[in-house]
C-alpha cells in the first residue's frame, strides 16, 4: 500500500510507507479519507484529467490574453511546461497505483484529450442522444422486477377468481414479457399492451387511483411505488464503459441528452450519478405532456434534438432495442450506435444501426474505427 505525496515538477514520484502523511500547506491538518471509504482510483483520476485540462485552458487563455493581463510570455512559457511536467509525474503515479492495484483506468491521465474522433464519432457531430436502458444503466432488471410484483397478483386473483383451479398460474416473465411488451412503451401503453396478451380487460380508471385499484391507473401508480421502492433500497449503477464515454462527451464539448419512455428517469440519471453529464431529459412525462409517439416514431428523439438545438442529422443515436434504433433512422439522425447485451447484433443491424457495440467502451478503445467497422459486431 503506498501514499500519495507532493513532489516537485518534473521529479520522480515519491512514495512514503502507508501511515506516514506529508505535512499540508499553510499547517492545515492532513486531508484524510472517511472511515471506511475506499478510494476509487478511475474517479480520482478522472478528477486529476478535469483538474489539468481546466489549467492548460486558463494559461491558453492567458496567453490570448496576456496584454490586457499583463502577462509575459516567458511566464506563460514557464506554467506550462510546469504544467506538462507536473501532468506526467502526476500520470506516472495513478499508473502505477493503479497497476499494483489490478485497476483498469478508464480515465488515464496520460490519454490525449478526448475528442469527436476519440469518441469514435464524425468530426461535425454536434450533440449526442442516448436511450437509458441496457445503453447507459442496467435499470431495466429494476424496472422488471417491479412489473412482475404489480401483475403477478392481478394473475393469480384472475384464476382464484375464475375458479379454474387447473389452469396453470403464468406469471409475469422479467424476460420474455417485459421485453415483449413492456419495454420501452409508456407506462400505460405497457399495461395495455400485456392484458391483451393474458386476455384481460380492465377499466381505464383515473390518474389518482390507489395502487391496489384494479384498474390501468391503478395498476401504473403500484408499478411507480415498487420501482420507487427498489430505487431506494437497491439502487442503480451505470456501466462503467457508458460513464467513461459520457464523461469523454463532455470533455470533447459534445452536449447529451436521454431519451426513455420511464417517468422516473431524471431519479434513476442521478442514483448512478449521471446527472451532471446529461444536459437534457426526454422521459414519460415529456411523452405524456407533449403528446408524441413513443418509439418506433421518431417523435421522442426528434423532441430531444429540439431542446439540444441540434439536427437529426449532426446527432448520434445511441440505442439498444430494434423500436429504437428504428426510431433514429427514421428521424433521420446521421449515426445510429445499437448496443447489444442480449445477442441481438443481427437484429439490430437489420433494423439500421450503422454500428453494433458491446458496450460504449468499445467506441473509446477503437476510436477512429467507427465508420470501417459499421454494421459489425464487437
């Protein structure tokens, strides 16, 4: 285990036995992590990057604007190369920690500055758009699991009720039937969409109905409270491939935007800590409100272009389901990414996804490749 210390531009990296601290500046007391926290050395990194580019910026801006400040340039000379030098010690160090740590670091300090062409995009690309589920998050389990505690007593009182006591019991698949007929539809659309396909009829009901209303309306608000429920005991987490290139995104000047059919998107975005790296939100309440098709119509990710100010066709789709990627080709948008995690390559590229991914890391490893390997899977 070895400590982190100060060390002088340029000079090797020195390390001090764990338990040792370096006196801080000005007296302050040592900087200490809380109990029991560790230290997630990708984020610090990433903190690191911020850190540096946001430097080299202000000493560029300097030197555009030395006259007014009354700057010379051999000062500006000298920051920087103090700035180069204390970037690659500093870079050296998070390498080799993160190397005796078995870490992969997504956010190398060493790694050039991410741009349209490190994130494996077009070089006039203007804003990005992303589908949350399966792309971003792994909220769709949640989603699922909620869905299954809202019909699968609806189910069985049907088959109390209908006094057919040898019909087999069919509960709700998170699998077969979420994917079917669940996901990506509005909540109402989706209860709509699996009666049908059980045969059951149920009255519309009102907005304010109980959750144990069997009703549609009331069917929606148990599904919202189980999700709800499950959010804040469980939580959602973001890949890690999908917060690196949205981060990338960010430090390339590309603007983001979510798109999905689920009302609590803006409580799952910042459960994973997202929220900071999205600068627009198309979700359920955006579809209800405003009246638009939800996928395959291209009306949510038309939506989402309007409120980043870019065209469809400056903009990069990112999806993961057929409706959506249908969506994207329809609404014209110049580059449509599908991420597969169910082995749906094929599928998808039927559909019209330029580029099939694993996961968005694999845009990050490949940059510069995106346009030789369209319609291939990785």
């Amino acid at each position: 285990m070895v400590a982190v210390t100060k060390h002088r531009p340029g000079s090797p990296a020195r390390r001090e036995p764990a338990g040792e601290r370096t006196p801080s500046p000005a007296g302050a007391p040592p900087a200490q992590a809380p109990a029991g926290r560790r230290v997630d050395l990708d984020a610090l990194s990433s903190h690191w990057r911020l850190v540096f580019n946001l430097a080299e910026d202000a000493v560029r801006s300097a030197g555009r604007c030395g006259r007014s400040l009354q700057l010379q340039q051999p000062e500006l000379a000298t920051w920087s190369s103090k700035l180069v030098s204390e970037r690659a010690a500093t870079a050296q160090l998070l390498d080799e920690v993160a190397s005796q740590s078995s870490v992969h670091l997504y956010h190398r300090l060493s790694a050039p500055r991410a741009t349209r062409r490190t994130l494996g995009l077009p070089n006039d690309l203007g804003a990005c758009v992303f589908d949350i589920d399966g792309v971003l998050t792994a909220s769709g389990a949640l989603h699922a699991a909620a869905w299954a505690e809202t019909f699968d007593p609806l189910l069985a009182r049907r088959v109390e009720l209908t006094g057919e006591r040898f019909a087999p019991f069919q509960p709700f698949d998170p699998r077969v039937d979420y994917f079917r007929h669940i996901d990506g539809r509005p909540r109402l659309n989706g209860i709509h969409a699996f009666l049908a396909s059980r045969g059951i009829r149920l009255p519309e009901g009102h907005s304010d109905d109980p959750p144990d209303a069997e009703t549609v309306h009331g069917l929606a608000n148990h599904k919202n409270e189980a999700l709800l429920h499950h959010l804040e005991h469980e939580g959602v987490t973001a890949f890690a491939g999908a917060r690196a290139y949205l981060e990338a995104a960010r430090e390339a000047g590309l603007p983001c935007a979510v798109v999905s059919a689920s009302a609590n998107t803006h409580q799952i975005l910042k459960r994973a800590g997202l929220s900071s790296l999205i600068e627009h939100c198309v979700d359920g309440n955006t579809i209800e409100s405003e009246r638009l098709a939800p996928k395959p119509a291209p009306d949510t990710l038309l939506e989402a272009c309007r409120e980043l100010g870019t065209a469809p066709g400056k903009t990069a789709a990112f999806e993961t389901t057929i409706a959506g990627v249908e969506a994207a080709r329809s609404a014209g948008f110049d580059l449509v990414v599908a991420v597969d995690r169910h082995g749906r390559a094929k599928e998808l590229t039927e559909a019209g996804a330029d580029l099939v991914v694993a996961d968005l890391a694999s845009l990050l490893e490949s940059a510069g490749t995106t346009r030789a390997v369209q319609g291939s899977a990785t």
